[in-house]
C-alpha cells in the first residue's frame, strides 16, 4: 500500500500518529517525530533538487535563510505548516507528498504495492 495521503490524528510527546490512508480508509502507521523529520527532510531535498534549485534560491523565495533550509533538509526541524503550504506550492506537490514515503522513492525502482 503507498501512503500518498495520509491524515494527522494525533501527536504525542515522542509519537506521531499517522493513521488514516485517505484512498482505502485503512489504518497506516505510526511514525516518531524523527522519523517524520527524515521523510520531510528527505522530500524537500527531492523536490529541491528536482525544480534544478539551491537551497540559497529556495531561501530566497521562502524569506528563510539558507541555514534554515539546510536544517530541514538534515530533518534537525519541521517547517511551520504554512512554510510547508509555500513549500508544496513551489514545488508543485501537495503538502500529503512532503509527508509521503513513495515520494521518497519517486522515479526509482522501489515500488509499493
């Protein structure tokens, strides 16, 4: 099953609750918040690199500073979530694939399924 869309239910001190695949209605995962910043992290790189972009030129675009773009992509910090909505917008994604694992695996031969 690829996780695409996937709803927040819950976040607790050392565990976020990913829980709800929106496509079948079924429960997904659970995933600690580190864990969740390595997938962010792991995407913004993608989509970055994908849209031919510097860290310094999506830190112009965002008004953050590179520094700050390097933090994400390193997952030591999460975007606020309206950085995240800019973020999926430049990109051309939604935010569900800044969170989504088969978009860590876009284009390569690791499927899901």
């Amino acid at each position: 099953m690829c996780y695409d869309k996937i709803i927040f239910i819950s976040k607790h001190p050392q565990r976020i609750t990913l829980c709800i695949d929106t496509d079948t209605g079924k429960a997904c995962f659970g995933m600690t918040e580190e864990q969740v910043r390595k997938v962010i992290a792991g995407n913004l790189v993608r989509f970055r690199k994908e849209m031919g972009m510097t860290q310094l030129d999506l830190s112009e675009r965002i008004n953050y500073s590179d520094k700050s773009i390097s933090k994400w992509e390193r997952g030591d910090g999460i975007p606020d979530v309206p950085t995240l909505m800019q973020l999926a917008e430049i990109f051309g994604v939604s935010v569900n694939a800044v969170f989504s694992f088969s978009a860590l695996f876009r284009n390569s031969s690791v499927t899901c399924g």
